[in-house]
C-alpha cells in the first residue's frame, strides 16, 4: 500500500468524486436504517434522536481535529447562508423521517434525489453553473427515474 500522503489513498482522500460516492453509500444506509428505526416512534421525534447524535459526532469530530473557530470569524453573510442552510436540512429531514414513515424506502429515497434536479435548475440559475448537454440529459434522467420508481 502506498503512503498516506500520495499515490492511490491520497488521491482518493483529495478526489470529491470520492467522497461523493461515500456520501451516495452513507444516504443509502441513512434510508434503510432510518426506514427500520421510524416504524415504532413519531417521525418528528426520530429526527429529533437523529438530529443529536450527527450534533454530537460532529462536536466530536471538530474537537479532535482542533477545526473548531469563533463564529465571531465568520463574516455575516456566511452566518446567514449557514443558517438558512441548517434550516432547510432539518425541514429536508423533517419531510424525509416523515416520508419514510408511510412509504417505502425503496421509493423514498429515489423521490428525495430529485434535489439533484432542483439544484441543478438552481444552480444554473442562481449560481451562474453550466452544465453540458450530456449533464442536463443526465439530470432530465434523473428526473425521470425517481419518477418511475416513485410509481406504484
């Protein structure tokens, strides 16, 4: 195996390809063992527990990296973004739990990557982001798989 700081697993740690497939695994584990853990307790609840323990393991994470900085630091137009984004995740997660509850995971999931539609259209809207023709037929077959699978 080569070292750490080059070759095939610094690469991999310095690839975003590879840390969106991870983050692709993770959101499908996510799915099953939040459709198994929701079928007993109220959604709002179960987003609740989960909502803890990612507050918890990433309090974790920061203090032992040493990442940790005074929000004071932070200018406020990223405070705000930050924060209209943590409001937007736990109204996702809210939506997500309480979907899982009365549908099938296997339906759920597919539904909810729509996102990837939704930001592409924003992206390109909002962001200034391009894609190519080949990227938006992949995003209309986005579209159109969740929708199929979504059907009963």
């Amino acid at each position: 195996m080569q070292s750490r700081k080059g070759g095939i697993i610094g690469g991999l740690a310095s690839s975003w390809q590879f840390w969106a497939v991870l983050a692709a695994v993770f959101a499908a584990l996510t799915a099953i063992f939040a459709k198994i853990g929701v079928s007993d307790v109220n959604s709002n609840y179960a987003t609740f527990l989960r909502t803890i323990v990612v507050v918890l393991a990433l309090g974790a994470l920061i203090w032992m990296t040493g990442e940790a900085q005074p929000i004071a630091s932070l200018s406020g137009r990223t405070v705000i973004f930050l924060i209209l984004s943590g409001l937007a995740t736990g109204a996702s997660w809210l939506c997500y739990f309480r979907a899982l509850k009365i549908g099938q995971a296997a339906q759920v999931a597919p539904v909810d990557k729509l996102s990837v539609v939704f930001v592409a259209v924003l992206g390109a809207l909002f962001l200034g982001e391009t894609l190519t023709a080949t990227g938006w037929a992949g995003v209309t077959l986005i579209a159109i798989g969740a929708v199929l699978v979504a059907l009963p």
